[in-house]
C-alpha cells in the first residue's frame, strides 16, 4: 500500500511503499476512502521533517540525557545506531479518516468487515490507503451521513471536547479568537449546542464563513470586540509564544469567566486582568477522555458511562448523529479536494490562507483486497547454509542493538520484515537492501524462503509467536522472556513436544559475554556464593511494561540474571524463592539454590544516578571474583579483563550462537534447550506468584 510519510532531515514528504497491517487483537483494519488535511496541525508537522537528527535529539532532553549515558556504558557506535533508529524512523501524517473495516481483531465485538467508520489518532488514522485502526478511535458512521462529510467526525469531536472543557450551555456568550479550520467547527458546534458566537478574525473571508447566516457577530481583532462580556473565550489561533492572546482572551472574559487554548497557546499573560476577574485557563488535549491512554486506546478497554460521560469515541458518535439530523455539517469548510496521489504535491506548495480543510480521495478499487493468512505446520530441513532471516518486531532494541550485529555477520542475510505500524518496517528497508516488508507475522511466516526468525516485539506476544513460528518450521531467536504466564510456557510446551528438531535460542545474552566466559574459565569446582547487583532507572509513567498485561517489568527481565548465575553453576537449580519489597515497583530479592550446595542471590532493586547497573560478585574458598557492569572482571583482587570502550554484554556472542547452531543443526554447549528454558520460566513464575508477604519496611 502507498501511505503519506514524513521522514527525518528530507526536505518534502513522500508516498512511500508500506505493508499492509494486520489487525492487532482490539484493533480494526480499514480501507480509507477519505482522509482529510488539517492545515494548520500538519503543514507544522511537514515543517518539522525537515529537521535533522540532531535537531530532532536536542529539541528532547529527556533523549539528550539518556544518549549521554548509552555513550558512557556502551561506546559511540552502539549509542549512534540507537540514536538513528529512535529518532530517524518515519512518521506518518494524518489522523482523520473515514472507510470500511475490512478486517477485525479477536478482541473487537462492536465492529464487523464491511462496517462504515470514522477513524481517529496521529499514528493510526493516516494519510494511507489502510489504516490499522483501535476500536475505540473507530466510530459506525450512519448511513444519512455521506463519507465526505464523516471524514469530520474527528474534527467535530476536538471541538466539542472544548465545549466541554469551556462548559458551554444554551444561551452562553462565547468568542471564538481564530477562525482556522478549527475555529470553524468551534464555532458551528457552539451555536448547536444554542450558545451566542462571537468571532474575531482578520480573514474577512473566513470571518464570513464562521458567521455564515446566521446572527454571530464577527470583529477583525480581539480589541474591537466589547470587553468583559463573554462567559467564555476559545483561543484558536496559532499562539505559540504570543503572550498577547492571554491578555486579549482576558479582557473579553466576563468575571469569573473561562480561557480555553484549543491550538497551541503559551498559556502566559498579565496578572492583573487574569486576578482582578479571577479567570481560569483550560487547555483542550486532543479528542476527549482516552487519548494518550494506552489502555483505552491500545488495549480497547472503555471508560464507565456514569463516570466519563464523553469519551473519545462517544464525542465522534454525537458529532455524527448531529451530521446526521442536519444540525452540523461541514461542507462550506472544503475548499479544496484532491487525489491521494496528488497528496506530496499539495504539501510540497505550502500552507495557504485561503484554504480551510482539504478533502483527499482514495481510488480503493486499486488497492488488493485484504486477505489474512493462517501459519501452516512444515518440516523444512533445519540445517542451512546460510541464515535467511525474518524479523518480527523491529522497536528500539532490534534496531539500536541486535541488527548492526546481524548486518555484520557473514552467514546471516536479512530478507524480510514485520512490525506492528509496518513503519518500522519501512525505516529498516531504508538500511537493508532488498529487505521485503511484510504485514504481520503470519504472513512473513508463510513465506519459505525464510528458515529463521528473530522475535522481539512485546512480552505479551512472545510465546504465541514463538510457537507459531515453530509450527511455521523456522529456527527461533526469542527475546526475553519466553512467556509471562502459564497459558504461554504450555503453548510452547506443546509445540516443542511436537517439533523437537528446531533450534530454539532465547536472547539470555549474558551467558555468551566474553567477560562471563572467562569468569567461567576461573571458578573453581567448590561450593560457591553469587550475588548479583542489579539497580534499575525508573521508567516513564506511561511505558508499555507498566501495562497489566505486559507481564510487569521484573518478569520481563529477571531471567536474563538468573540464567546468568545458572550458566556459572555446573549444577541442577533445586530451588528459586522471591521476596517482593514492592511488587508495584518491581522491587525484589531472588535466591537460587543449586544441587551442588551453592547459593545465588539477585537483588533487584531500583538504584540512585551514577551507581552500576550491574555487580556481579562470586566467593569461594580462596577465591573471589567482581564483574563491574561489564566493564571490568576482577579474580581474586587483580583485574583480568576491562573493556575500554563501552560494554559488550555478549550480544555478538550469542548471534553467532545462533548462526552456528542453525547451520550446523545442533545446539552448542552453551545454549540451553527449550525445555530448559521452559522450566526455568516455569520456576520464575512460580516463585514469583507463591511469595510469602512482603518484608516488614
């Protein structure tokens, strides 16, 4: 499919090759008719393609500071391909739509192939000719209501999300300051909903549209419009460091009257005015209730009626029934209609001030229709020449750590692609000659030519991939962890019952490091201690391990320590006990017991700036061994190893594992079998779920 796209540094937007998405589990995918442009939002985000990576980086400090410490830990060409991947990926352009569901997720029941919708979201309602859609940001469109006018619904219900926040009411006196695109619909749902318009525009022509007919009254400027008379005033106008349009909106407020900044409005001005009348500021975030939500959004879970009245998708339902009886319609707002093909163009030229909405039209009839593949069971020959690769997730992990190795490797050859966007997929076939993006995991799985697949998308998805992957017959690199619950462990289970031969490789890297091999080297044969340090950063609030069915972030990564001191130990793990400090935080001490008598503990804990990650100290009698954060090995007092620049945590190492093993069919020493890695996760789980009450503080 061909879908609008926005990449770093380029100096114009581009119509760029893209897979066709799969429906995600609460998600919907659907065909687009139309799309329309929103010239103010989006010719600023064309503006900020232009930027280059640098740019990008500094205008995010939060991105500053972490690139800073990758370079610290890690040296400066891991850092670089990290930078590269996190800020140079493209982005799409839209995100207001309408078209027909053409496929559904397992979890959507509201929605059915063949529906009419009206579709939301930057990331989701795209400038595309398919859009893979959540169902909570995909509303039924009536059918009084024509598809050139349900493209609106989005629009509609940013605007009456503003209502909302301004507590519009019948007979209300409200100004509208900014007669943009946005303006427009302000001021149409404001009058529906029966208040009085006011609106101030300098644009004689689009001050004549947004009073239309009907008794609104319409100034040039904010200073020709009688003061302290409006119960509220909407800022529409483009306002980003213009203190002035806080002082203009005060003096129109009435007392006790409210500010709404609708675009994007430094919320700045004098106190006086602001005081003397007691005047509140609101801003008006996206659609409604639900946006930036990942659990509305991503996971399709909707807010309580009683409790949030007017979600995102109920604001698109009532902008759609007001379409439809006649009371809202957007038509004076299309200045101009175009082709999808002509769309780069359109953008190419520039903003325009004579124009307000753009509709872009989509000739669907030579799109192929969407047809989802089901994975198949085969029984391909397991050893291989040479590594054919298919990658399944390509996030920030893949792209800024494992594929710069991949790419290095002489028997590995990246043929193909799948993500969950698809434009991940797209950044990668911009780096990898002849890399063929495909639209989900089935359908890269289908494909023959590829004997091996990396996994790392997220957690909750692993071990359904895993074993699809297997029954696909394909070699598997899994990232951790195999699975986040029991129902997952016993899907592998069965599938590894069934197809024994394959090699199965989780991505417990550490066990490969150079440091950890010639720790291995040293230890002696007696009883030994472990303890291993691991100090954790806090993660944004709004991270997806946060999310409940992701596992939680300890079950996530625990295994990657514990099969560490497991690999140092020539001896059955006999017994695995946690003690959560706080299971919220992931907080948490772990305590191996081996048949041979030795002991390991992996504290888990949150840590302060500065201090190493990881410590991994090992005693015996006569003997003791330090590893600093994969940095320095010291045994028994002197240094024996230290790498210099940055950390090599056994990545190359284990990729090379892989390599081998797929073409020599056998699993070296070191790698664990599936049934291994099974058990392991089997006792994690357990140990985690079975622990007494927390520590007394």
């Amino acid at each position: 499919m061909k879908a609008l796209l926005r990449s770093p540094g380029e100096r114009k937007l581009a119509l760029a090759n893209c897979p066709i998405p799969a429906p995600g589990k609460n998600a919907v995918l659907v065909k687009t008719a139309y799309s329309v442009i929103s010239p103010g939002t989006e010719f600023t985000q064309a503006d900020q393609a232009r930027a280059s990576l640098l740019q990008k980086a500094w205008q995010r400090p939060d991105l500053v500071v972490l690139t800073v410490n990758h370079l610290k830990s890690e040296g400066l060409g891991r850092t670089r391909a990290r930078v590269e991947n996190r800020l140079g990926r493209p982005m799409p352009m839209g995100y207001c739509a309408v078209g027909r569901v053409e496929a559904t997720g397992e979890n959507v029941t509201d929605l059915r192939a063949g529906q009419r919708v009206a579709i939301a979201g930057m990331g989701q309602a795209n400038h595309a000719e398919w859009n893979q859609v959540s169902v909570n940001l995909a509303c039924p469109v009536p059918d009084a209501v024509p598809d050139r006018k349900a493209v609106f619904a989005t629009l509609y219900a940013l605007a009456l999300h503003a209502l909302r926040q301004g507590e519009t009411s019948i007979g209300d006196q409200i100004a509208v300051i900014g007669a943009g695109l946005i303006g427009q619909l302000v001021a149409e749902t404001a009058r529906a909903a029966g208040a009085l318009v006011t609106v101030i525009e300098p644009d004689l022509a689009r001050r004549k549209i947004a009073t239309g007919e009907s008794r609104a009254a319409g100034f040039t400027k904010a200073s020709d419009a009688p003061q302290s008379r409006f119960d509220s005033v909407f800022i529409c106008a483009p306002g980003k460091g213009n203190h002035r349009l806080i002082d203009d909106a005060a003096r129109l407020c009435r007392d006790r009257g409210t500010i709404i900044c609708v675009g994007d409005v430094t919320p700045n001005g004098r106190r006086k005015a602001l005081y003397e009348k007691e005047i509140t500021i609101r801003q008006v975030r996206s659609y409604g209730p639900g946006r930036y939500d990942p659990n509305y959004e991503g996971r399709g879970e909707d807010y309580p009626l009683g409790h949030v009245r007017w979600t995102i998708k109920r604001n698109m339902q009532a902008a759609l029934d007001l379409m439809a009886d006649g009371r809202l319609d957007p038509t004076p707002l299309i200045t101009s209609e175009i082709d999808f093909a002509d769309i780069p163009d359109h953008f190419a030229k520039g903003p325009d001030p004579a124009q307000l909405a753009t509709l872009v039209r989509y000739r669907n009839a030579e799109t192929a229709p969407f047809e989802p593949l089901a994975p198949s069971v085969r029984t391909s020959v397991l050893t291989h020449d040479r590594l054919r690769v298919g990658l399944i997730g390509a996030g920030n992990y893949l792209g800024g750590g494992l594929l710069p190795l991949l790419q290095k490797h002489p028997d590995i050859k990246i043929t193909a692609c799948c993500s969950q966007s698809g434009l991940a997929a797209v950044a990668l076939s911009k780096k990898i000659d002849g890399l063929r993006m495909k639209g989900g995991a089935d359908e890269l799985l289908e494909d023959q030519s590829i004997n091996s697949v990396i996994i790392t998308t997220r957690h909750d998805s692993h071990a359904e991939l895993a074993a699809a992957s297997i029954l696909a017959g394909k070699n598997v690199w899994l990232e951790k962890p195999i699975a986040i619950d029991r129902a997952g462990l016993d899907l592998l289970r069965e599938v590894a019952d069934r197809m024994p031969r394959h090699i199965f490789m989780v991505g417990h890297n550490r066990r490969y490091a150079p440091m950890a091999a010639k720790l291995r080297e040293v230890l002696p044969t007696d009883v030994k201690q472990f303890h291993y340090r691991v100090r954790i950063t806090p993660l944004p609030g709004d991270h997806w391990l946060h999310h409940s069915d992701q596992g939680g972030r300890t079950i996530g990564e625990i295994s990657h320590f514990i099969d560490l001191i497991k690999s140092l130990v020539d001896s059955e793990l006999v017994e695995l006990n946690c003690h959560w400090i706080d299971r919220r935080a992931g907080d948490s001490i772990w305590q191996l017991r081996f048949a041979d008598g030795s002991m390991g503990e992996v504290s888990y804990l949150h840590g302060s700036r500065g201090e190493p990650k990881e410590v991994l100290e090992v005693t015996a009698p006569n003997f003791s061994a330090s590893l600093f954060d994969w940095k320095k090995l010291r045994v028994n007092r002197r240094i024996v190893t230290r790498n210099w620049f940055g950390q090599d945590k056994g990545q190359a190492a284990a990729i090379k594992a892989f390599a081998g093993a797929v073409t020599s069919g056998k699993h070296p020493a070191l790698m664990p079998s599936i049934e291994h890695e099974i058990d392991l996760m089997a006792r994690i789980l357990t140990a985690a779920n079975t622990t007494t009450a927390q520590p007394p503080n």
